[in-house]
C-alpha cells in the first residue's frame, strides 16, 4: 500500500481548513505544519482530520521539520500551501527540497516570488487574451501621478505585503492621498462598474502542459476589502465569450504545477484581468464540495496515479457557498435582507468554517470572536 501521507502548510484561515477537509475526507494523513503557536486562536488545529501537527514561526523552524521528520521518506510526499507565506518558503527553497516533495512550482527557483508582485502578472495575463485594466505603480505617496483618473482602485503591490484593508474606492485626488500609507507600495487602477466577477480555480501538472478547470467561481456577494461572501460554482457554458484556454496558456506560460487560481470581471464587453494566486484559494474548498477534489488530486499526482485522460474527465457540479461569518455582515448592514439571507443559508451545499462533519473549528473561531467582542465591551486588551 503506498504511502497516504500529505504535508499542509498555512496559517489559521480558511485556505489552510479548506485542503485539511479536502484530504481527511478522503482518508489521506494530514500532517499540518501550522504558523503560529498552539492557541485557541489557531482554530485550524481542532479538525478533526489532522494526524499530526507541527508549530513554527519562522522558515528556519519550518524548515528544520522538514528535514527533522520527512527527509529520509522513501517515495516523495505531497505538500499543499494555504497561503502566500508558505508558498514563498517553497519557492526560495525549491532547489533544496524538489527532490524530496511535490509542491506548488514554476519549475525554477524564486519564479513564484518573482510572480507574486501584481504588476509582474500583467504581460502575462495580456499575452493570454485578458483585457488589462489602465494601472498606475505607486512608490512614493508623496508623488502620484499627475494623469490617474477617478474613480480610482487602490490595491497593494505585493501579496505578501499586503492585505485587503489596502483595497480603497477613491473618488478623488484628496480621497487618494488619503488612504495611502508611508512604505507600502501600490498599485492604483481605473475603477471599472462590473457586471459580474469570476474566479477561476484550477489545477495545473506536468508543469502546465496539463490542467483541470472543470468550472468557475460566479461571485454574487462581495465588496472591496472584504472576503467573497456568497457564490457559487458555474458552468463555463454560461459565459460563452470566455475562453478557457486562457487559463491553460497562463499555466503553460509560467510552467506551473499546483492549484492556483485567476481572478477576473466582465465590464464593457471585455474580461478584465485582476489577478493570479499561485497557491490553494480560499473558495477552493467549494470545489471539492462539487465533486473536484483538488488537494486530493495532487496528492495523486505526488504518487504518479494521475493521467491526462483522468485529469480531462474531472466534472464539478453547480453548487454554493456562503461565508456565514463574513455575510452576516452584509445581513447587518442591509445589503441583503433577512428572508433572502435565511434562504440562501438554508439552501447552501456548503460553508466557509462551518462543517457538520467536522465541527469544532466553526466552535472555537466562534467563541474567539465572542471573547474578542466581551473584550472590546469592557475595553479590555484585545491580546
């Protein structure tokens, strides 16, 4: 019997609880590498579907385990990251540890780091057939462009860098100068009215010759600087003037094997082009929950059981999927209304940290917002 071990990598977030489920449930060893301390706060750690976990907080602890506990593993173990942290200690150790692990890669070392500045995407994304949105790089807040139309997007260059809470609307010049901080550099783009967005998960192997993208990600709710919190998965047949290829030539270009994920929306006429990650998405698990299990498939890959006929013959169903956290949200600000809320609720096929089958996550990330909320009640140190 071949050996069922899978390594994952991440922080306490849903990317990293997305791939644990998507493994356990198909009965492969989990063994999470988990950035943080052992805190109730790291609500990943209580999954059911975990064998056994590791803390680190540094790359040299977390190399340290490689080397401490899987070098010497007689057929290659495949390695999952949930997010961009973890794939950037891959990248900048890929030399090291290729021979020994099948992880995310560009096939070269550094090319992954290389890709993870926006603004290196773009050539990219164009040569694929996407539509660029008119960019501005921004360096020194100090000194903006004199040309930058409004309304204006904001963004942060690096996805290392960078988080949502660098994602402004402005209107004005004023509004501009004004969300931009001192030592971050950004990207400030023409904003464009969407008619709809889409997010495009995939799976690439045989360092991009191959790929599986049996579907796509229709977003219906979600507002800049803040997580997707409603979609569902979507039939490539219902937006005709899209061409799948594009994402296989994206693949093919950065010979890149791995899940991965490209962001896009549709205004105008024209798909524009947001955004490549190069690891696992945080939707990714809606993938799995309609039949494309992902972290499952590249575990097959790792042990040579993946062929290109297997890979072409992937189906997902239409299914969806709510962050509840992060959409009651919306439910409190008004931007849906309860009766639609409680019925897209009741009917989703699956949930962000929520899980019947695996329930202490959703209990503990809950009783840390309530202790976090208490807190800021009786103005009590959030730490």
């Amino acid at each position: 019997m071949k050996n069922n071990k899978v390594i994952i990598i991440g922080p306490a977030m849903v990317n990293t609880l997305g791939m644990i489920r998507s493994c356990g449930e198909e009965k492969l060893s989990v063994h999470l590498m988990l950035q943080g301390k052992k805190s109730i706060n790291n609500y990943v750690r209580f999954s059911r579907y975990i064998s056994k976990i590791h803390y680190f907080s540094s790359d040299s602890e977390l190399l340290e385990i490689f080397h401490r506990d899987y070098w010497d593993e007689k057929e290659k173990i495949a390695v999952l990251c949930g997010g961009d942290d973890a794939i950037t200690f891959l990248d900048n150790h890929y030399d090291e540890l290729v021979e020994r692990f099948q992880f995310f890669n560009c096939e070269k070392q550094g090319t992954i780091n290389f890709y993870l500045d926006k603004t290196k995407q773009f050539a990219i994304a164009e040569q694929a057939g996407l539509s660029i949105i008119k960019t501005w790089i921004i360096t020194d807040v100090h000194h903006l462009p004199k040309d930058i139309t409004f309304p204006c997007l904001t963004k942060g260059r690096n996805s290392i860098k960078s988080t949502k809470s660098d994602m402004h609307i402005c209107q004005t010049r004023k509004e501009l100068k004004d969300c931009l901080s001192e030592n971050t550099e950004y990207i400030v783009q023409e904003y464009l009215e969407k008619e709809y967005e889409l997010n495009c998960i995939c799976l690439a192997y045989n360092h991009g010759k191959e790929i599986i993208a049996p579907c796509t990600i229709r977003k219906i709710r979600d507002d800049i600087g803040r997580q997707s919190a409603y979609f569902h998965t979507d039939d490539f047949t219902n937006y005709p003037n899209f061409n799948r290829d594009i994402l296989a030539r994206i693949a093919n270009m950065l010979h890149y094997e791995g899940i991965f994920s490209v962001e896009l929306i549709y205004s105008k006429g024209k798909y524009y082009f947001l955004e490549i990650n190069l690891r696992n998405d945080g939707c990714g698990y809606l993938y799995t929950a309609a039949g494309c299990n992902y972290p499952y498939i590249w575990h097959q890959y790792a042990k040579g059981l993946l062929t290109a006929n297997v890979g072409r013959n992937v189906q997902a169903q239409i299914y969806k999927y709510m962050m509840s956290e992060q959409d009651l949200r919306n439910l409190f600000d008004r931007k849906v209304g309860f009766a639609t809320w409680l019925k897209q609720f009741l009917t989703c096929d699956a949930f962000y940290i929520l899980s019947f089958t695996d329930p202490l996550p959703f209990f503990y990330s809950n009783f840390v917002h309530l202790k976090q909320f208490v807190k800021r009640i009786l103005g009590l140190p959030l730490v």
